[in-house]
C-alpha cells in the first residue's frame, strides 16, 4: 500500500517544474522593488539654531564679527572727576574650509538601472553634507562651551550609569547660564540621554503642541522652557567613552559664516565613458558667545 502512495504521489514524465530541465529559470522572472529603501537617517537639528552671516557670499576671504563689553555706572559724588570707562570689544573671526564628497558612475551602468543612481545620490549627497555641518557645530560647541556641569556634579573621569539627565542636572545647567545673563532656550541631547528625561511628569511630548514637522525635525519635547532637540549626532565624551556632552544654548550661541552654498558640478570624462558628481560648499563655525552655552555631561552608555 505504501509503495502505490508513492507512485500515485510521482510527477508525470516531462512535467515542466522550476527545478527540472528545460530551463525554466530562463522564463520566471525576479522581481526588484523599483523604490530603494533608505538608510537610517540622524535628525540635522543644530545649523537652524544658529546665526546665519553670509557676508563673504561673492567676495572676501574671511568674515569678522566684533562683541562689545559691557560697561558699568557707579555712583558719583559731586568733587570727584568721572573716570571714563574702558572699552573692548572681542572678536571672532571666521574662515572659512570646503567641505565636500564625490559619486562617479559608467555610463554604460547609468542607463541599466531600474531608477535614476544620479538623483539618488545627490539627494544622499546632500543629506551628507548637512550631517557633516551639525556634526562640525557640535564638534565647536563642545571644545568652545563656556559652561559645563557634569551629572551629579561628579568628574568627568568618574561618571557612572547612575548620573543621568535629571531635572537636577538641567536647573545646574540653567543656572550656568543665568549668572552670566543668558538664558537656556534649546537643549540638544544624545537619544541614550533621553530616556529619563522624557518620563519626567511636566515633560510635555512635542506631539501635543507640533505637527508632523516639528517630531520629524528632532524635536522631542520641551522641559523647563526649553525646547528639547535629539541627535545621534551629540558626541561622546573625550575622557568618559560612555558619556555624552549635550548642549544647553541661548539664542544667537554660535554662528555660520556661509562662504558658498551647496553647489553641485557633473562632469563626462569621454574617453573613460564615466560620468562624475561633486557636491562641494564652504563655510566657518564658530561659537559666539561662549558662556551662551552650557556643556552638559551626562551617562549614556
């Protein structure tokens, strides 16, 4: 009985099968998802906070902004001569470096594929350029702060898995600020730091008041007044590799001295039949005024 099961259960002879002859692999074709999936993407949150010169767009090679000092009145008395104030001014000079990166691609490849590798690109292109610039910010911000707190008011070297973000942690921050008469208006955070802070119970979730845009551009949240921006992009900490520096700033904290917006250049080399993109623009980052902004170290794994 066995034996007539597995006979009746046999193939017919020359039954047409995707694993038999006859190539049928030749006739049963692959499909491709015509959209390519795009890779995970860090908020760019940090270039808008920033002040914007473009001065040195079409002529000059480097942009200088001066800060005046402030000045103090005293009480006079009616014998006694005024001894005028000195007057000082700091100044920031901006120069500024290209920043760019470059795709190439045979012609004979360019007009195979099922979609367009060039637009791809410089849409991606783009996108690197942008990281780059909030991710050089940072980078400024972190070695220029003129403020810092550390998690638990622990060194530097000794931070621990328990000192975290707290509200503690901010109000040392905000104070940082205050005695120099600036203000905490945005706080950018490493998203290993924003655990704690989102379950605080005033957090208020930037879904409540913002729309799609607002989440989508890094914004969590807002805490004690501030508005709470996260980026993979904040960077670790130089001495403590599993802390983070997140940043407590006021407005007009650090600034960008724009030289050449973003330009894109395509060039055919014909004899290598090869057609080559570049995505190339220039500019400075400086911070402004350094005690504006507050470096604040915290763990984060």
């Amino acid at each position: 009985m066995s034996e007539q099961k597995t006979v009746a259960r046999a193939l017919e002879t020359n039954s047409y099968a995707t694993s038999g002859s006859g190539a049928a692999g030749g006739i049963n074709p692959t499909y491709w998802a015509k959209k390519i999936e795009e890779f995970a993407k860090a908020n760019l949150v940090v270039a808008p906070l920033g002040v914007v010169y473009r001065d040195l767009i079409g002529n000059g090679e480097s942009f200088k902004v001066n800060f005046n000092a402030e000045i103090s009145a005293a009480a006079l008395t009616e014998t006694t001569v005024i001894t005028p104030s000195a007057i000082s001014y700091t100044t920031r000079t901006f120069t500024p470096t290209e920043y760019g990166l470059a795709v190439a691609i045979t012609r004979k490849q360019r007009i195979r594929p099922m979609h367009d590798i060039m637009e791809e690109k410089a849409r991606d292109m783009g996108y690197a350029l942008a990281k780059l610039k909030d991710s050089t910010i940072l980078t400024e911000l972190q070695n220029s702060a003129g403020n810092s707190v550390v998690a638990n008011g622990v060194e530097v070297s000794s931070v621990a898995s328990t000192d975290v973000m707290t509200t503690s942690t901010l109000a040392d921050a905000l104070k940082e600020l205050r005695v120099d008469d600036y203000n905490g208006k945005y706080l950018v955070i490493h998203p290993k730091q924003e655990n704690n802070l989102i379950k605080l119970s005033s957090f208020v979730d930037a879904s409540v008041y913002g729309g799609r845009e607002v989440v989508m551009n890094g914004e969590i949240g807002r805490y004690l007044g501030m508005r709470v921006f996260v980026t993979t992009l904040v960077p670790r900490n130089g001495t403590t590799s599993t802390a983070y520096d997140a940043f407590m700033m006021d407005d007009r904290a650090f600034g960008i001295a724009e030289k050449m917006p973003i330009t894109f250049n395509q060039d055919y080399k014909v004899l290598e039949r090869e057609y080559i993109m570049a995505a190339v623009e220039e500019y400075d980052v400086k911070i402004l005024q350094e005690n504006a902004t507050c470096k604040i170290t915290a763990y984060g794994g």
